[in-house]
C-alpha cells in the first residue's frame, strides 16, 4: 500500500501513515518513525512510540482520517 499523507496531525510536520501489515501502521512525522497504531475491533489504539509526538489523541485524529479515507 502507498503512504497516505495527512495534514494537521503534528502541526507543521508532515504526518505521513503506510500500512506494514495487516491492521497495523507506521507513521511519521518528517519522515522519522514516530510508532506504530493498530486497527481492532473499529477503534484505533497505540502499538509502540518511538518519541512524544504520537500521543493518544494523534492516534485518534489519524483514525478517524484513515476511516474517512476508506469509506
């Protein structure tokens, strides 16, 4: 799957969310890793962090954009 960029996620960086396996995410924040989120049960939820960026309330806006994304 190609990498979906999303605006307005971390402020003036670009947020950008590739899919690297089934139901699981990787996202960025200028092209550095910033963790991992997870699909389950029609909600969004954390998988790993790697920095303060992906916070849980990021982790919901970008949900809620990939599900309008989807539809």
């Amino acid at each position: 799957m190609e990498e979906i960029q999303l605006a307005g996620i971390f402020g003036n960086k670009i947020c950008r969310v590739k899919l690297v396996r089934t139901n699981v995410y990787r996202v960025t924040a200028d092209n550095v890793l910033t963790g991992h989120i997870k699909r389950e049960n029609g909600g969004w939820m954390l998988e790993d962090v790697s920095g303060e960026l992906l916070t849980a309330e990021n982790v919901q806006l970008i949900g809620e954009k990939m599900d309008r994304r989807h539809r």
